[in-house]
C-alpha cells in the first residue's frame, strides 16, 4: 500500500493530469483543438489583439445543443480532464475516473467541454495552448513579460464564454470546476446566471480571505527572488527555474494532508546521515522533492505562474465586494463538494457559502469529500461522489 502511494505521488502530484480508472481496453481517445479570438477587453481594460486557447470534448453534441457540460480546471491543469490523446499516454486526464461512457459524467448524454485558461501554466506542454507573458506582443514582435495585462477569473470565463458561443451554445446543463476551477464555476452561475442550470463547485472558495491571499504570495515568491527571473524579462535567456521549482514545492505541500504526505515517504530517516554531517547536502528526502518539482517547473513558465497566482488572489464572486449580494444572482442548482481535510482552500468557508445561499433561497446542497489528501481529495477521491454528481445532473 505504501509503495503504490509512493508511485501514485509521483505520477500525479507533479503532472496536470491525475491517476484515473482507465485501462487501454476503455481508453477515451480525445483530440486536442484550438481556439482563436479576436479583440478580447481584460477587467484591466486592456484589449487584447488575439487570444488563442486549447479546448477538447468528450461525448455528442445534441441537435439542440443543450446537453453541454463546462468542465473548468485547477491552478496547475489544462483543459485536459477525461482520456488520453493517445493510447499509450502514461495518464488519463485528471477526472478520467468520472468523466466518460457510462461513467458519473456520462459521455453516451453529455457534450462535456474543457479548455486551457488564459496564462495556463504549462506553456512547455506540447498539448497547451494559451494566452500570457509568454506570448508574442503582436506589437513588439517578442514576449509580452510583464506587459501582458493582469487578468482574472473573470477574464478566464469571459474566454469560455467566447469559445462557446463560437460553437453556437448558449446554455450549459452544468458547469463543474476544482480548486481554482470552482472559481471559474461560480463566476459562471454568477455573471451568467440564465446561462447555466448546474453548478458543481469542487473544493473551492467563493472569495478570497486575508489568509489566502498571503498563502498565494508564498507561490509568487521564490519566483520574484529567482536572480534570473529579471523582472520578467527572461525570454531568450536562463529561465528561472530555481524559483519555479521552489514554488512547485510550496504549491505540493499546500495542497496536500500531512496523511498522505507522511504515509508517501515510508523510508523517511529523521536523522539523515548526510544531512547531518555536512549542511550543504539536503536530507534524502529534500532530495527527492527537489528532483521532482525541477522536472516539474521544466514544463512551466514562472510568469504564467505570477498571473494565475494575481488572478486568485484577486477572486470574489462576480467581481463585487459583497459576497452575499453576488451569491444572490446565482439561479442554478448547486451542489458544493468541500473536502473535510483541505488545509489550503478550508471547508468552514463553503459551509458559510452553503448557509449563506440556503438563507436566500436557492436550491443548495453540500456533501464534503472524505480522504487524506487534503486539498487534492477534490481530484484523488472524487470517485465516492459519482453517484451523487450523476444523480444531481438527472435532476
């Protein structure tokens, strides 16, 4: 049990997909596409002379295109949450366990539709295609850095928004997001609220808190104090992957439950034998987690990192102040999935936001995720959930 949590670790905590369910007898085979806008106005009020994006789908469009399901994905994901793009890709997407014929999510009825953010994180990954600091200013002929304007959530559904209605859909049965990805949901059934019947918030927030906007910084920072970072302007030169690989660190340990994290290093040794005769040498431990957060910063761009850490930080619910006001404009079903053991984004603040919509009114359920994963339980231990998602979906 052990070393499979190990393997199980390694092979997801540092990639943007998750271990899923999937063998190659049931494999869904999905195809990565791209899409481009033209003029798109940020919250800042900058206007963007193109935006491209990736998205894929998973299941049929209906002949009245209303069996649509937005699926919204985390900080460090893509749009890639169901199937492999190809048969013999070590992991299916992040959501693969309830995401497919016959499955919580059930592709045989729904079209479910998934697309990379803006200033996605992992603009290394061949299968990314986004928007951001690493793009080229169309009128410099080079990379935006730190030119490229701030951007929100918001800004994010305002992309989805576009590449929906470039597929002539104007209504979505459910919207359904993770982490930074229920940010995304709630924006939609906020802003958009004749637009969505469904809302499946998945460990998330409604706004952010004094606590967790400093939490976010602690991401930022390693990054900004990175000697090759240069103010952004690192383009052409040495990235600053020491950073990325510390704020890598910072983002794994933040996400997950002291449980799983302790169960996942069985031989860990607190007297560390080189630790303990040369201060230059990290514990084996230390090692380990160095190694794999540097593979893992190798497909990311610090300042795609930046921006989304801004947009988080700068989310509350339809962009208004007062939460119990925008959560007033939500007309959709909702159903809130906190995880009891998530330390980073805590459940107490949705039990409020439950409280909250039940005081006026809407049609609000809660059901928290059980597991040691801590914040990552609304990934690893959606699967005791899929009945209950199925069943909210038919409703």
């Amino acid at each position: 049990m052990k070393t499979k949590l190990i393997i199980l670790l390694w092979l997801v905590v540092f990639s943007s997909t998750a271990f899923g369910a999937a063998n190659k007898a049931d494999t869904m085979l999905v195809e990565k596409q791209h899409f481009t806008t033209k003029d798109f106005t940020t919250v800042s009020g900058v206007t963007l002379e193109q935006v491209d994006i990736g998205w894929e789908s998973y299941g049929k469009l209906n002949a009245n295109k209303d069996n649509v399901i937005l699926i919204t994905h985390y900080f460090s994901g893509t749009s890639h949450a169901a199937g492999k793009y190809k048969a013999d890709d070590a992991l299916p997407g992040y959501w693969d366990a309830i995401i497919g014929p016959g499955k919580a999510i059930d592709t045989n009825k729904y079209y479910v539709i998934s697309s990379d953010t803006l200033v996605n994180a992992n603009w290394h990954d061949e299968n990314v295609i986004t928007t951001g600091p690493a793009s080229t200013n169309p009128k410099t002929g080079k990379p935006y850095g730190l030119d490229f304007p701030v951007v929100t959530i918001t800004d994010f559904v305002n992309v989805q928004k576009r590449l929906l209605d470039s597929l002539g859909i104007t209504k979505l049965h459910a919207v359904m997001g993770a982490s930074m990805g229920s940010f995304q949901a709630l924006e939609w059934a906020t802003r958009y609220p004749d637009k969505v019947e469904r809302l499946i918030h998945v460990i998330g927030a409604a706004t952010m808190d004094a606590w967790t906007v400093a939490a976010l910084e602690k991401w930022a920072l390693p990054i900004r104090l990175d000697k090759n970072w240069q103010q952004g302007n690192y383009y052409g030169k040495e990235r600053p992957l020491d950073g990325l690989a510390a704020t890598m660190l910072n983002i794994t340990q933040d996400a997950m439950h002291p449980i799983i994290y302790n169960a996942s290093f069985p031989d860990f040794n607190v007297l560390d034998e080189g630790a303990l005769k040369d201060i230059r040498t990290l514990p084996k431990l230390n090692q380990v987690l160095a190694q794999r957060a540097m593979a893992r910063a190798k497909t990311q761009d610090a300042n795609h990192v930046l921006y989304l850490v801004r947009a988080s930080q700068l989310f509350t619910a339809g962009m208004q102040s007062d939460l119990t006001t925008a959560l007033k404009n939500v007309s959709a079903k909702t159903l809130l999935l906190p995880a009891t053991n998530d330390l980073l984004l805590r459940p107490e603040n949705m039990r409020t936001v439950f409280d909250t919509m039940k005081a006026a009114g809407k049609d609000v359920e809660i059901s928290e995720i059980e597991g040691g994963w801590g914040h990552l339980d609304g990934i690893f231990s959606i699967t005791p959930k899929a009945q209950l998602i199925s069943e909210f979906l038919e409703e």
